[in-house]
C-alpha cells in the first residue's frame, strides 16, 4: 500500500510543471471541470517543503513577452487568440454605416471569449473594457450577449442558426439572460447592443482576413490608453488586464 502512495506522489509532482527552477501555479478555474475544483492541487502541496520551493511570480517565459507600457493593440497581438471574428465584425458594421462607436462595440463585443473566460462572456467582456470606453459601448458589449437569443424582425436579425446547432432545438436561456434581454429591451441604448448582434451573426467568413491596422485609429480615438499601460494602472479593471498579461503569477 505504501508503495502505491509513493508511486502516486511521485507522478504527482511529476506533473508539477517547473520553469527556471520555479513552480509554476494554476488557478482553480483552470483545472475545474477537467478535475475537481474542491481537490487540492498537487503544486500546492508543494509549498510546504523543507527546502522551501520557489514559484513563478512574474512573466511565464512560455509566453511572448509584453511590451513595459502595454496597449490594447499588444494584447490583441501577444495574448488575444486568432480575432478574426472580432475584426470581421468590426468591418461589417463599418460597412453597414454605423458610428465609430458602434463599430468599437463590436471590434471589443467577444473580447472575453478570445482573452479571458467564455462563460458570460459578455458581461465580463464589459468589465474588461468599462473605465476605458464610452458608457453606452460597454453596456452594448454586456447586452448583446442577452439580445443574440432574442429575435427582432423589425431590424432583421434572427435567432443565430449556429445556435440551433450548438445548443439544440430545444434549448431555452437562463432566467438572468431573459431578465437582462428585458432591461435591454427597454433600454435607450437598445439598438446599439442590437447593432453588435447584427453585425455580430454575419461576421465568420473564412475568405477574408481583415488587418488590425485597419483599426489602430478608430482604437486611439475612442479607447483611453493608460499612461502606464493597460493594466498597470489603477483602474477597477486593471487587475483582470494584468490577470490576461501574467495567468500564472502566484498570488
Ligand atoms: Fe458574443
Ligand atoms: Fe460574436
């Protein structure tokens, strides 16, 4: 017995990635669902060696490396994955003749889902983006999450058939998605979260590929970039950008 709990220890800590001599950490997020959550994570157990390890607590080298004074266009660049939806969507809605604005909201409205976390994205995506924007372009991006389940013929945007694919017929939302679809609704900023969902259901096209350049102006005219770089500033969001820059910092 005691040699099957050796062995399980030793692939244990085999397991424990190690770079430069450190330790690195995860978050809990990261491993739930592909282990349980309430289970103690063997790199922890770690911590407690004589000799004390040490553990990664600043940039991860498996990563590019971030300029000192980061932009929103660097982490679109060194951290974002493939935003072709994000830019595609952008370009729609130039096309389509909305405001800078809009078209803002939509080159930021799936953010989350390429930079941070997919479940709410859109709420959190709004969190992200909110002391850097305009009022009405973080609430779009929060609602149009809400809005994607709920048709409105009378702008011509329909329930998204990748939908029906992914979720099943027979799927309905979440009351919080139609309590949230019922304050949009109502709401004076209504059409610009509906603008990202109607630019946002026509946007995957495999034969184009739209440059970020495209929109370095339209970023600089509307995006507040922090002095000290996004995510080293004092923000109530700057923590998540810096979350997004270091995801294996401990602590
Ligand atoms: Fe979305
Ligand atoms: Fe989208």
């Amino acid at each position: 017995m005691a040699k099957i709990v050796d062995e399980f220890e030793a692939a244990e800590r085999a397991a424990i990635i190690r770079l430069e001599n450190k330790i690195v950490t995860d978050s809990p997020l990261y491993r739930s669902g592909a282990t349980d959550p309430r289970e103690i994570p063997p790199w922890f157990k770690e911590l407690s060696r004589d000799p004390p390890v040490q553990v990664l607590v600043g940039d991860d080298p498996r990563l590019p490396g971030m300029p000192s004074k980061p932009s929103l266009i660097d982490y679109f660049t060194y951290r974002f994955g493939p935003s072709q939806h994000l830019l595609q969507s952008a370009r729609l809605a130039v096309k389509n003749g909305c405001s800078e604005k809009i078209v803002l909201a939509c080159l930021l409205h799936d953010i989350s889902v390429f930079g941070l976390l997919v479940p709410d994205h859109g709420y959190w995506g709004a969190q992200l983006i909110a002391p850097y924007v305009d009022e009405e372009v973080s609430w779009a991006v929060r609602y149009h999450q809400a809005l994607r389940f709920f048709p409105d013929p009378e702008v011509g945007y329909e329930y998204p058939q990748s939908y029906i694919d992914w979720f099943g017929s027979d799927y309905r939302v979440d009351d919080y998605i139609r309590r949230d679809y019922e304050v949009a609704r109502n709401h004076k900023w209504y059409m610009s979260a509906r603008h990202i969902t109607i630019n946002d259901f026509y946007a995957f096209d495999p034969d184009i590929v739209v440059p970020l350049d495209d929109f370095v102006d339209l970023i600089g005219r509307h995006f507040r970039q922090p002095e000290e770089g996004l995510g080293l500033d004092s923000s109530p969001a700057a923590h998540m950008w810096r979350t997004i820059m270091r995801p294996t910092k401990f602590l």
